[in-house]
C-alpha cells in the first residue's frame, strides 16, 4: 500500500449546490448516491471526493483528506502511537469499504479509507 490520498471532503451548507459550482467551474464529473445522500465529484486526473454537509463538528473550511491504508486498525494505532487522537472508529461503508477519522496533533482531521473492491 502506497499510502496515496484516495478522497477528499470538502463541506457544503448545499451539497449540490457546492458539486454544481465545481462541475461549471472546472468541469469535474459530479454524481449523487442517492443511497446514501452523497455528492461525489470526479476531477479528470487525481483523487475524487465528496461534499460534506456542515454540523456540529464540520465547519467551512474543515476540508478532510482521506489517505489509502490495507489496515484501518494498525494505521489508527501508530497514528494514535504518535501523538493523534480517534475522532470516529473504523465505519463500514456497505459494499464500497471501510473509513476512520484521526486528528493529527495539531488537529487536522485525516481520514482512513479500505476499499472493499481489489485493485
């Protein structure tokens, strides 16, 4: 595993109004799930993400990259190891992987993504 970013979050108050804004501004390829109510955009080259909506704990600005790992627990241990802290525990996503969020020790929030597909 190289380590890769595999995702990235940024929040939005309107999801779809924010995946509409990028798709006209760069025009990124912007899908909803609607199973899970999800805003996903696509650049052409690089990692693809998401639209988080805001609450409590998401605010502007609270942009989050999710880093490839083939072991959430081992990788949440030795960040734990060096100084961050468990923000949410490894969380399966039905039939596309596994996440978890830490923050580093100076409090950004970094995600961990499994993909349940092989390659």
């Amino acid at each position: 595993m190289t380590h890769a970013i595999v995702h990235v979050e940024l929040p939005a108050a309107d999801a779809k109004a924010a995946g509409k804004f990028y798709h006209d501004l760069f025009g990124w390829k912007v899908e909803t799930d609607d199973k899970f109510d999800y805003v996903m955009f696509q650049p052409q080259d690089g990692p693809g993400g998401g639209m988080a909506p805001l609450s409590d704990d998401v605010e502007p600005g609270d942009t989050v990259v999710y880093v490839g790992t083939d072991d959430i627990d081992a990788t949440l241990a030795k960040a734990e190891a060096l100084g961050a802290s468990v923000v949410q525990g490894e969380m399966e996503i039905p039939g596309m992987g596994w996440l978890a969020v830490f923050k580093d020790p100076t409090g950004n929030r970094v995600g961990l993504w499994k993909s349940a597909r092989s390659g």
